[in-house]
C-alpha cells in the first residue's frame, strides 16, 4: 500500500536535522509523499529548502490562527510573495484557519477572520487549495468558505465535528483530514462522522509531530502512523484496507493536483 501525509509539521523536532533517517522510516511504512504546511512566515523559506532537498516533500505556506499574535500585515505580504515566485514543490495554502478553543484565542477573533479572509483571497488568486485548521470553529468557518468561493477547494485538518458540520464542507468542495483521533475508541463522534462520510471526501493525515496516535500517547507521531491511522478506518468503513489505501491516494493527488510523488527518496 502506498500513502500520502496531508499534513505534517516536518519541519519541527523530532525531524529537523534527521530528515533523511525520518524519511527512510515513512518511506519503508508505503509513505511516498508528506505535506508540510508552515505555521508563520518565518519559517517560509525553511520550510521550501527542506522540499527541495527531499524528493518526497511538499509544502503550503500559511499563518496558523494558534500563532495569531506574531502575525502582521507585512507577513500577508511575504505570503504574497512566495505564493507569486511558486515552484515546483508548492502545492496548496496553509495552515490557515480558525481557532476559538481559548478566551485567548476568541479576544483574537476578528484578527483570525481578516487573516484567513486575506490567505483565501490570495489562494483563489494563485488557484490552489488551502489547508484549513477549524477548532471550535466550523460554522463561522464554513460561512467564511461560502464567500470565499475557492475554486480549487481544500481540506479542514484534524476534523472533530459533526456528521452535519462535516458534509456542510463537503458540499462547499473541500476535503476532510482523517488523523489519529479516529484510533481512539472513546472518540466516538468522531469515529461515527468519518464513518459515515463519503470515501471520496477523506484524506489521510498525521499533524505529525503532534496528535499522537492510540497507544503512542507521550511519543512524537511521525508519518509513518498513517497506517496504524489506516487500521482504524478499516475497521470502521466497509472497505478492505487496500482499497481505502488506495482510494486515499487518489484523493491526495486530486486535493493537491501539483503533487506527484516519486517512487523513493533521496538527499
């Protein structure tokens, strides 16, 4: 079986500075291509050096709402800029989103709406899809995305609403990020949303190095766990695991149409 990581903070420890080792484990665990969104404009022009050094990486640079306080308007700018000079490796806006999990992050709200409404006007502008972070979020989210009208579509990361919540973005042409949350039995909202959702609508993620899978509470994910991530569907979705594999993979390259992943890595 072969997979796609949609989402991965590969530029992050416990992968930073042993990339090529990193890669060897996910690429002997079927894993062809990881996805690195950034997280500030900061970390823009690491992130691409990475990418092009390594075969099987890809990236989508974005401002993260968790990160809303370093964020300026010049950083919109430098998002502009980079999306303007492309390259090969360039595949999607993100992480971008909505967060109002804290009292913190929800004093900040307006801020996080002029700064997504800004990285959806520059994503339907250069035509590529955005990675999307949705926490506590999805209804002002999916209101935000209904005006956005972002042709290419995208995918809301780490997905944990409702069945409802969820189809209402599938209908808007966006992708739903399957991660390890679904391994965990008590997640049973979750566990019965993914399960009831069209396959064509799922892709496979692991928001590595954070949202440990079931059983490696404590421990870095790494993308590898995409098929411990894989197991789990299985058991919760008629398909036989090599179908969903696969079924996923496509997925992946229809989400991300400039992502073509080769057969095996190299420095």
């Amino acid at each position: 079986m072969r997979f796609i990581d949609t989402h991965c903070h590969f530029d992050f420890p416990p992968f930073a500075e042993h990339e090529a080792e990193e890669l060897i484990r996910a690429r002997d665990a079927g894993v062809q291509g990881i996805v690195i969104p950034a997280v500030t404009a900061s970390r823009f022009s690491q992130i691409i050096s990475l990418c092009e050094r390594f075969p099987s990486l890809w990236y989508a640079p974005g401002l993260h709402p968790l990160w809303i306080a370093e964020h300026t308007a010049e950083d919109i700018d430098r998002l502009q800029q980079c999306l303007q000079q492309g390259g090969d490796k360039l595949v999607a806006v993100g992480e971008a989103g909505l967060d109002f999990y804290t009292a913190e992050q929800v004093a900040q709200a307006d801020k996080q709406r002029s700064l997504l409404q800004s990285q959806l006007t520059l994503a339907r502008r250069y035509d590529l899809p955005v990675i999307l972070h949705s926490r506590r979020s999805h209804d002002p989210l999916a209101a935000l995305l209904r005006k956005a009208d972002l042709p290419a579509g995208g995918v809301i990361h780490g997905f944990s609403g409702s069945l409802q919540q969820a189809n209402a973005f599938v209908r808007l042409g966006f992708a739903i990020g399957v991660g390890g949350t679904i391994t965990y039995p008590r997640a049973r909202k979750t566990r019965e949303t993914i399960a009831s959702l069209p396959l064509s609508a799922l892709v496979l993620e692991t928001d590595a190095p954070d949202m440990p899978v079931h059983g490696s509470q404590g421990q870095p994910n790494r993308p590898e766990h995409v098929v411990t991530i894989l197991q789990s569907l299985a058991e919760l979705r008629p398909e036989p695991p090599e179908q969903l594999a696969e079924v996923l993979w496509q997925n992946a390259l229809r989400l991300f149409p400039r992502l073509h992943p080769p057969e095996s890595d190299a420095d």
